[in-house]
C-alpha cells in the first residue's frame, strides 16, 4: 500500500471508476463529471495504490468553525471513499489519519466530517457532535404570514453565486463553512433534480436562497437540502415561499435552522403526522447526530475561548487515538501529553502539569464534545472517555455553557 498526493491527470480516470462503483458520481454525466475534477483539484486530495492503481481516495478543504463569536480555522474531510476491492484493507484509515495529520501540521487548529455510523472514525479522535433535526411537513401549514416577493431561478450553473452568499449566512456558535467555491459546484451537481429559488440584491449579489430536490412523478415531494440567509426576516421570506409550494407539493422536508424551532411555525404537527404514518408522505421530526469534530490544536482553541464563568485551572491529562494510526513521517504528531488548562474569560492550555490542582483525565474526542457544549463533563464522564473528581466536572459544566453547535454546513 502506497499513500501519496493526488495527480489529477495520472489519477483522473481511476478515481472517476471508484466513484461510480461506490455510486458517488453518476454515470455520462459531463457536468458531473466536470464538477467533481473541479471539486479534486480544488481539494487537497490524496489516494492509497494498490496493484499498482488508486482505489482508495480522501480529499480535505479548508473551512472555519464558528467558536462564540471567533473562527476557527477547520479541516473539512469532505471524502473518503474505497473501491469495492480494496475494502478492509485499512487503506480508509490509514489514509484518513494522514490527511488529517497533513492539515493540521498546515495550520488547521480542528478537523471534521460527516460519518456513515458511530464508532469509525471515534478511532482517529473525533467526537460525536449534537442531534441535527429534518423537518418533514405540509408547506400548506407554514403558519408564516408574510407575502413573499417574486423570487428569481437558480440552476446549477449559479453554484459561484451560491457559494459566496452560503459565506455570508448568518454565524452562530458552531456554524461552519466551507471555504472553496469548488464544494458547492459539487453538491449542485448531483443528482440532476436540483433547483434552487433566491434573491437578489441590486448589484446581483444573491442575499438568501434555498437549494432543494424534487421527487419524481405526480403528486412528488420537496427535500430542502440547505436554507442561506443573513438575518431572520430573510429566513422568514424563504419559509413563506416554501408555503406557497402548497398549492402542489404536499411534503417538504428541510434541515432546522440553528436555534429556530419549526415546531413553532407549523399547525396542527401531531395530527398530520399521525394521519399520514404510513404514507410517502408522513410528516414529522427526525434527529440524528451525524457530524463529528475534533481539537487538532488545543493551545490555539483555548485562546479563542472566552467563558462567562469564574476562572478555573486544572491538569488536563489528554490522550489521542489518532497517533496510532500515524506513520513516523508526519510533522505532527497528535494532541496526547499533559496540559495545565485555564478556562474563563481568559483561557490556555501549556504543555505540563502543576501540583496541588485536580486533574481531567480525557480523550480528545471527549474533551472536543465538552469544549463545544455538545455534552457536560458530568454526562461525558458517564458516556464517554472523560474523568475527574466531582466538583472539578460540576465546575466545568458551569463554564461550559454555550449555546448548541449546528453546523448548518454539512460535508
């Protein structure tokens, strides 16, 4: 097995064979297929030979993550994918931990992906983020009551427009973004229904718009797959122009914005969703945790931390799972070792220990999850790999009081 970067013109054809073995990119689709070497390049991607061709792939973009009111800098797997000959062969994992080793020694202060079941990629050091809800309902019961204005066509081929408006949606702490224009090209690429409906300011620039798939057939549905906006007023003209789908779609299902509650704006929830159980068209709340991150810098991440509680110092006895996975090459090594931690409206972390404090004893992937609100230190000492006395983990669920981290940027 060989790990190596990406050559686009010695690689192009035999990724493009992996790709659609694994169905990840259609067949005699020019644009697709256009889309995704647009997507490689853009990338920085990586492949694992064996017999002599790649059959293993994984690409990283560089993006940001929404800290409080800081951006950390952030690397995005956005891709990992095996042929079918190569599964089992460790090529996934190996090649993972590289990547992320590879932007972390550039620069990236974490890392994260989205994941196909629990537990794969908890081996490279990644935690487990918060549930994200799809919401499926009856446009016609949007309770908004706003007219909305005459919104304009998006196509597929307004991807860079799209793009720079998802940068300017509104950031709330833990929004990310993905920063190549080269992702978005992708995911409006695939699959061939998508449509996109927006607005426009004078000098062109789109403000906020939503990008979505219709089903095939008579009598289809809506699944919204990403909502742009910069303020609320623009979410609430874009729900209202969902509403006005009523007339024909009878289901739209879309991803919750952060910290809004659809609930709220839907009538009668319960009695469509109990009426409309066993059909294609049930409606109802679905919540998964799908997405994990994970601390590739924790000195750089403490810095941006600025907490509203007393300060409180503590020996952080930290250890990484990725490090075992890592070849004696890499520039970086990890995150393992013995930290003294302050956490407050100045906070720090300084290789060492410090006598006479009381001491965390955590993964990475654990610490990530609490330094993130997605759980508190006394309910990840019981349900993952985080201990400590009783009143130093009471006192970090004090400190770490933070509002829930939605991504809203999914990859």
């Amino acid at each position: 097995m060989a790990m190596r970067p990406y050559n686009h013109k010695k690689d192009r054809k035999a990724v493009h064979r992996v790709l659609k073995e694994i169905n990840w990119m259609p067949s005699d689709d020019p644009y697709a297929e256009a889309a995704q070497d647009a997507f490689a390049t853009s990338a920085r991607a990586f492949v694992s030979d064996l017999n002599g061709a790649p059959e293993c792939l994984v690409t990283t973009m560089p993006g940001t993550v929404r800290y409080q009111d800081n951006d950390v800098s952030l690397c995005c797997v956005t891709g990992v994918c095996t042929s079918r000959l190569a599964r089992k062969q460790g090529l996934a994992a190996s090649l993972t931990a590289h990547a992320v080793a590879q932007c972390a020694a550039n620069g990236a202060e974490m890392a994260g992906l989205g994941f196909f079941e629990q537990g794969f990629y908890d081996r490279f050091g990644f935690g487990t983020g918060v549930y994200e809800f799809n919401i499926r309902f009856d446009p016609a019961d949007l309770t908004i009551d706003l007219r909305p204005r005459v919104p304009v066509r998006l196509v597929k081929e307004d991807w860079a427009d799209m793009h720079d408006a998802r940068l300017r949606s509104m950031r709330r702490h833990g929004s990310a973004t993905v920063l190549p224009p080269a992702f978005t090209r992708l995911r409006t690429s695939k699959p061939r229904n998508g449509f996109g409906l927006g607005y426009r300011d004078r000098k062109g620039r789109i403000t906020h718009h939503l990008w979505a798939l219709k089903g095939d057939g008579w009598n289809p549905t809506i699944d919204v797959m990403w909502l742009s906006y910069e303020n609320y007023d623009q979410l609430l003209e874009l729900l209202a122009l969902i509403r006005a789908f009523g007339d024909e779609i009878r289901t739209v299902s879309i991803p919750q914005p952060p910290h809004v509650q659809l609930q709220d704006l839907v009538s009668h929830p319960f009695r469509a969703q109990n009426a409309r159980e066993e059909s294609k068209h049930r409606t109802g709340t679905r919540a998964t945790a799908f997405w994990q991150l994970r601390i590739n810098d924790l000195a750089a991440c403490l810095a941006k931390t600025h907490l509203r509680s007393e300060p409180l110092t503590f020996n952080l006895s930290l250890t990484d799972p990725i490090e075992r996975f890592l070849g004696r090459g890499e520039r970086w090594k990890g995150t393992s070792g013995d930290y003294v931690v302050t956490v407050g409206p100045k906070s720090n972390a300084k290789r060492g220990t410090k006598a006479g404090l009381p001491t965390l004893t955590a993964t990475v992937n654990a610490f990530t999850r609490m330094w993130l609100g997605v759980q508190p230190a006394t309910t990840l000492a019981v349900t993952d790999r985080l201990s400590g006395d009783a009143k130093l983990l009471a006192k970090l669920d004090e400190a770490f009081l933070l509002p829930k981290p939605h991504l809203n940027w999914f990859f």
